[in-house]
C-alpha cells in the first residue's frame, strides 16, 4: 500500500480512537486508557497530520478541546438523574495545554520561545493538578458565574455547585477588580475520594477510578449539599492576561490570593532551563507527601506581553507547556484469580499479586474489571505482570510480560457458575458483566442487600459488614424484614455485643419507620434504582402500591426513567417474594407513601405527558419543573402516549425521528410559553426540587 493512504488510514483509525476515549474520560469519567497511552496517540496523530497536511480538518482531536458537555451516565457516572445543566459561552476561550512526556521536549519548548521573543522573560513552573477545570467570574467582590471547560467555547453551568465548595469564597475582600475572570482546577483530596469509594462499595456501587473522575462527577451532581458533603477542593492558577492589568502571571496569582482566592504556593520563577529540571526532579517524588493528585509540572512564560506575543494554537497556548510524569509501574507475578459477586450480582474478576511496592504503598490484588479485559490481556495465572495504580490509587493490570511466561500455563476459564451458590451465570446482551440471577438466594447478594438497605443514604441504621456477616452465619437475617425480629437478648448471645452497643442498633433500628418513602424505596435495592431515581420514582407516584401498580408505560412517564429502569422496577414489583418482603416491611411500620405533592402553579397541562429535550433559556431541570408545576408530567422517552415534544436547541434527533413516526406534535419554548398563564413562566420553588 503507497505511504500516502496508509498515513490516511492510520489518521481515521487514531481519530477514532481518541475520540471514543476523549468521551469515556471527560463524559463518562470512566476512562478506559491511561493518560501516557492517549497522549501519545495524540502525539503520533500530531506528527502525520503535519507530515500530511492535506489530511488535517477541523474536527481532529489535535484541533479541538475534549468535552465534558452534554454528558451521559456512563459506567462510572451516578445515578443524579435529571440534571442537566445550562450551556453559557466562555468569554474567553478555555484551551488545553500542550504535553510531553520528555525532558527534551521541554527544552525545544524553551529554545523557541528564546528565539522568537526579543523580550527577556523568565518562566513560572507550577504543579499540574489532575482534576477537573473550572472557570470563575467575580464581579464586585461577588461569585457569579462557574462554568466548566465544555469544549473550550461553551461551558455547563455549575455555579451553585461551585458555591458548595468550601474554600471557593463567595465574597473577596481588598483591591480586587471590578469584574474578572479566574481558572483552576477542582480536585478532590485522597481523604475524601477513599471515604466515598467506601460508601459506593458498601451500597454495591462501582468504586470510581481514580480522584479526578470523582472530582469531576461530583462537580455534575444535581444536589449542591450533596456535593457539600463531598469534600472537593479548588486551586485556582490562571487569570486570563485580557481581565486584568498585570505584567506577569505570578504577579497576578499573587494579587489573586490576597484577594482571598484558593492559589496553590507550589510555584517557582525560574530563568533557564535547569533550574526548570531541578523543580521537575524534586516535585516527582514531593508531589507523593500532596493530599491531592498531581500528574505532572506547567511551565509558563511568566511575562504576559511575551504570552501575548507568543499566542495560541487552535487548542492550546504557546506559551505554556505541561510536563507529565510516566505512571509508575511495577512487574509482578499473578498469583491467582478470585471472582466477586456483588450486590446487584455482577461478578468481577481479582487479582491476586505477589506483594509488589508502588506509589509508596503495597500492592496485592489489583482488579481485571470482567471477563472481556482477561480476554484483551491474554493473562495466565503465573504471568508476570505490568500494574499501574490509575490516578495514583487504583491498582490496575496494564500489561503482561510475555518474556517472562513460563511454559505450559493455561488461559483461566471465567466460571460459568456462581462462585458464592453456584447458580449458572447469565451476560445479557450488550452488557459487559456475567450476573449470578439467584438474587434472593445467593448468600453475598443477600447480605449486600441487607447491607445496602442498612446504609447511611438509605435506612442509616448503626450496622455495617462485619455485623451483617454475624446476622447472617448465625441465621437472624435473610431479608430486610428479619433484621425487626432481632431482639436485645439475641444481639448480646453474639460475640463482642454489650448492653450499650444492643441498644444503640436497636434504637437506629427503630427510627427507620420515620424514615421518608423515597429512601425506603431507595433501601428495597432494586437494580439500576440510584438514590435520586428513588426519590423521582417515590415523588411521581407517591406510593408504593401506585408503582406496584403502574405498567412500563406509567414507569417510563418518570422524567429519565428509561427502559431498563423501567422494567427492572417493573418485574421487581411482581416478584411473589418482593412483595411479601413489602408487606412485612409494611407491617412493622416503614413509610410507603409519600408527602403530599406542592400546590400547582396552575392545570393548564392537566393529563398532558411530555418529553423535554435540548437546552433552553432556563435549565431543563427547571423546564421539567415548571411542566410538573402546571399540572404536566414528564417522561424520559417519547411513546404513543406523549402529548408533545418540548424542543430546545439541540433536541435528541431519536427524539424528533421517533416523534415524526408517531405523528407526535414538537414545539418550541416560546409556544410553550404560550401554553401557561402570563406570570408564571418560572418554576414555583417548591418544585424545584423535585429534579
């Protein structure tokens, strides 16, 4: 093949590829390849397209920003359902930077820009915190905008979420300017990230990955006091040179933290090139003592008549290059492979590794995340094997040394049975994971279940696994119900019980049937049925017996209830065992009904059900609020009984395909407007939230 078209083919083939894991790690925070490996895709695609640039287009990932907008809930995304949030411009465009992996490359950056500026400059070298970047506007001394990078033109709107972060001020004080613009990063500290991991795995959900995803979907969450509760951290670094009249960029941090603006003090001026590399080579192992991850260093022009003389590429600036650090990597021998099952049944595969040090701490197992990753890694039991630990935390297998394999091992076979009760396993189509379907028989699903139901966001009864595995091997509990059957008598014949401690999980125990129905709908466990689900299902319904009634269709008029929600509620509530387990609960007194819903603004969309899609000059949580205010129902997916399709900028075209289909009506917000009573064009507060 000419050289030409196989430089075609390879661009198309890396496009592809970086643009799929471009989604997976700004969209879904569930990134599937490491930073090094994607930038030097990046890299490699940047060096064909300037070999052939008749191949280079406007849409390539080297000419673009990676995007967080418009984000669906991916592996690793939360159940915070509803939430959508308005889309503001940038006013200044919010770029990337460009990165190396290389000294080398560091000292190239630093010979041109001693070539092209005719200026003296120096340079400002600060730490490349691995977050989620965010953009603030100040006016007067006031927060009144936050928005995320988007895809560098158009950012989300996060503002409320960002004034719930604690060291973000709301107020500055001192000779701050009347309105500007400031940049960084929010992070989320190691403390915070493994006490929310802990949470997710004790409520079965999938740990994240690493802190910067954690960050980032903590950022996108629809509750401003839940990601309060979060712990994130911000650290502010870049006023754009246009917003303030500043002759250096550490001169303007300086001022931005008399102000009294979160600016990290991990930055050096520095004048050449090795007094560069002397910060590089101390931050790579100083970085480790950080409360927070770090990847890699800035270094900045520090003149900011030299960074406008310098300008920008397409995506990043000239002035400013980031160095990353390789991910520390060890070689270990595999051990053998356990199976998990979890609560909602999946089965994940575990490594367990001959104990190897990395990152400052001792590694033993490290996940192989399902079946069809042992596939790709082609991994044996006796392997030696390459681990990474992804953002510094999660140990990851990356690699096999294929040098070191002895003869004769044998590929590992994923069980066909359920390693707990050794139910057959089942993999639906389009789902990655094998499933042991015994949910009500299979012991570790049984004791997840009631250790969910026990959880602090479901019935927060004093009891976590250790006591659950007591319950359980000496035959008190089953389901939820039993755990009411449980007397002070029986807790003190266990080991390790007291008086004291008897009646303290009693007592917490008690308190559940005060309990609202939302978060004992939350508790039952149902699958693919976050917290915020719950409360949207609780809240559209208002009982238990109205769901335990409703068709799919009803389900599905739940705003973002789709169909695998759907008919997962759905055959749970005709499952002859759920519903006695409901009974019981019933009869010991649990809430299964709702408050009542708010007063209506009006019922002008009395009995109309309708799909709300786009963005639009208010948020589309506040859009479905103002249907649900006048009388409206919303409904995730348009079917035979949608009244309308509520059409903004940039509708789901599925969404309009399916309308067209159905001979269904699709209007836009101004007619809408139309629809309701003069004056009551925005959404009573009360209705808020219920989004």
């Amino acid at each position: 093949m000419h050289a030409r078209e196989e430089a075609r083919q390879r661009i198309e083939q890396l496009r592809v590829i970086l643009r799929e894991n471009s989604r997976r790690y700004y969209v879904d925070n569930a990134p599937t390849m490491s930073d090094q490996e994607y930038d030097f895709l990046m890299h490699e695609l940047e060096a064909l397209e300037a070999a052939y640039p008749e191949f280079l287009t406007p849409d390539s990932p080297t000419q673009k920003v990676g995007s967080d907008i418009d984000a669906p809930m991916g592996e690793n995304a939360e159940s915070q359902t509803g939430t959508d949030f308005v889309k503001r411009a940038h006013r200044y465009p919010m770029l990337s930077l460009g990165t190396t992996y290389s000294i080398t490359e560091v000292e190239e950056f630093a010979a041109r820009a001693d070539k092209l500026l005719e200026e003296s400059f120096s340079y400002c070298c600060e730490l490349k915190f691995d977050g989620t970047a965010i953009c603030l506007t100040y006016r007067n001394g006031e927060l009144v905008q936050a928005l995320t990078r988007g895809d560098g033109v158009m950012g989300d709107d996060v503002t409320d979420n960002a004034r719930s972060i604690s060291n973000i001020p709301q107020k500055l004080h001192g000779d701050y300017p009347r309105e500007f613009e400031i940049r960084g990063e929010v992070l989320m500290p190691f403390s915070s990230f493994e006490s929310l991991n802990r949470e997710r795995a004790d409520e079965g959900d999938a740990p994240f990955a690493n802190p910067r995803n954690a960050a980032s979907g903590s950022l996108k969450l629809g509750d401003p006091q839940e990601v309060a509760r979060r712990g994130l951290w911000c650290t502010l670094y870049h006023i754009p040179a246009q917003s303030v009249p500043f002759q250096t960029h550490n001169e303007a941090l300086e001022k931005a933290a008399s102000w009294g603006l979160p600016v990290s003090e991990h930055r050096r001026l520095c004048k050449d090139i090795s007094e560069i590399r002397a910060f590089i080579d101390h931050w790579e192992t100083a970085r480790r003592s950080l409360p927070y991850a770090t990847d890699g260093i800035v270094i900045k022009i520090n003149e900011l008549s030299a960074q406008r003389a310098l300008g920008y590429t397409a995506k990043s600036p000239r002035w400013a290059v980031a160095y990353k650090y390789k991910a520390e990597q060890a070689c270990t021998e595999l051990l053998g492979i356990d199976y998990q099952v979890g609560r909602t049944g999946a089965v994940t595969p575990v490594a367990n590794l001959d104990p190897v040090q990395l990152g400052g701490t001792t590694v033993k197992r490290a996940t192989l995340v399902n079946a069809d990753q042992m596939e790709a890694l082609d991994i044996r039991v006796g392997d030696f094997v390459y681990v990474e630990k992804g953002g510094e935390i999660i140990p990851k297998i990356t690699g096999v040394n294929l040098s070191r394999r002895p003869q004769g091992l044998q590929k590992p076979a994923f069980p066909e049975l359920c390693p707990d009760c050794g139910t057959p396993l089942v993999r639906a189509e389009g789902e990655a994971k094998w499933f042991c379907p015994n949910q009500d028989g299979c012991p570790t699903q049984i004791k997840s279940r009631i250790l969910h139901f026990l959880g602090r966001k479901a019935m927060n009864v004093l009891a976590g696994e250790a006591t659950v595995d007591q319950f359980y091997a000496a035959g008190l509990v089953r389901t939820p119900s039993d755990l009411y059957n449980i007397n002070k008598y029986q807790l003190l014949s266990l080991e390790g019980w007291q008086d004291k401690s008897a009646q303290r999980f009693l007592d917490s125990l008690a308190a559940t049937k005060d309990v609202p129905f939302e978060r004992v709908l939350f508790a039952l466990g149902i699958r693919f049925v976050g917290e915020t689900t719950a409360r949207d299902i609780a809240r559209h319904f208002g009982s238990i017996d109205a769901i335990a009634a409703a068709s799919k269709e009803e389900l599905l008029e739940v705003g973002e209830v789709g169909e695998v929600i759907a008919s997962s509620v759905f055959d749970y509530m005709h499952s002859p065992a759920h519903i006695a387990e409901i009974e019981r609960l019933k009869a010991i007194g649990l809430q299964f009904t709702g408050a009542a819903s708010a007063q209506q603004a009006s019922s002008a969309l009395e009995g109309k059900t309708i799909v709300v899609s786009g963005n639009f000059s208010i948020s589309r949580d506040d859009m479905k609020a103002l249907v649900v205010s006048h009388g409206g129902k919303c409904a995730s997916g348009v079917s035979g009984s949608t009244s309308f399709l509520l059409a903004g900028t940039k509708p789901g075209p599925e969404k309009i395909r399916k309308c067209e289909s159905l001979g269904i009506p699709v209007i836009d917000e101004s007619t809408f407007m139309s629809m309701i009573p003069e004056g009551s064009q925005q959404p009573r507060e009360e209705q808020l939230s219920l989004f």
